[in-house]
C-alpha cells in the first residue's frame, strides 16, 4: 500500500491520496442523546446529500430492498469556466453488517443514464467506494470511506484535489452538526 498524501485535515476531518486513483477519509460523529447506530441506513446517505443544496444539485435513492439501493447524484457545475464537464454519480449501493460495523459498498452504473441527468454531464466512475460505519460506542461513530475511482478517469491537480478536500469537509462539517445537535 503507498504512502498516504495528506490533502486536507481539519477539525477531525482527514482526506488524503492513497494512490493516483485512490481516496480515504475519516471522521467520527458523536452525540450521547441518541443511538446512532440506530440511524446508520440509507436515509442517512439521503440526509448528507439534502444538507448540501449547494454541491448536490439533484439526489435520488432508490431503495431495492432494506440491503440494496440505486443512488443518483448531479453534482453542481464546479469547473464549467475550465472547460471541465459536469459530473453525476450513478451506483449500485449495497449495505451489509459485519460485528460492529455496517458497512456500505457501491460501484457505478454505467450502462445506464438516468433521466435526471443532463445530456453533457460525465459519469464520475466508481470503481469500488466503500463507507465503514464503525460503532464505537451507541452514541459514537468513527465513518471511514475508501474511493477507488476508474482508473481512464483523468487525475486531478493537487490544488483541485486540496479543492476537493474543501468541498467534502464542509459536507462532513454540516451532517456532523446536524446530527450531533439532535436531542
């Protein structure tokens, strides 16, 4: 495995570069008034992407089953001045409990285009992304996800990546308010 890249770390938020293709983030979520491990389902991804209006344009899950759901995501228009199409996020997501952890898995869809989605916008393509839910405690949840993204995706800058690493602290910042303010 290589070396960890540092690109973002603040406020019990860590984002870093594995490899080209490769992300990880952690953060944990606390709040001794609820059993968090009770919340940890498809609603909660559902509450990340409805608490940021100004990055998900659009979000849809659809539930398959209580284990298995179709995720849609359009990204808002970041680099449209660059030249750089919009993005959408399409997966298969599977959710799965192993001891103390539920763990979420996903990979893209690509032999589809949901309807949602605009003509011009490009699949962010997700090989594997896995979201570990690890219960600390019933009121402490330590949240670890590993990104592999399609390898013929174009890699980005480091200062779009640092960007980048912005952007997912402040999503990470808002649900863990949310959530830890809920008596």
């Amino acid at each position: 495995m290589d070396t960890p890249n540092i690109l973002y770390d603040k406020e019990g938020f860590l984002f870093s570069n594995i490899s080209k293709h490769q992300y990880h983030i952690q953060f944990f979520i606390e709040n001794n008034h609820i059993h968090l491990d009770q919340i940890v389902d498809f609603n909660l991804m559902k509450l990340i992407y409805d608490l940021n209006p100004d990055i998900y344009l659009y979000s849809n899950i659809e539930k398959m089953n209580e284990n298995e759901a179709k995720v849609t995501l359009l990204l808002k228009h970041f680099f449209e001045d660059l030249g750089m199409p919009q993005r959408y996020s399409y997966v298969s997501m599977k959710k799965h409990i192993e001891d103390n952890q539920i763990i979420f898995t996903s990979q893209s869809i690509a032999d589809h285009v949901p309807d949602s989605i605009p003509n011009d916008a490009k699949l962010l393509s997700i090989n594997n992304m896995q979201c570990i839910c690890k219960i600390e405690t019933p009121h402490k949840i330590m949240f670890t996800f590993n990104v592999q993204f399609n390898n013929n995706q174009i890699t980005p800058p480091h200062s779009i990546q640092k960007m980048m690493g912005i952007v997912l602290h402040k999503i990470f910042k808002r649900v863990k308010q949310f959530i830890e303010n809920v008596k």
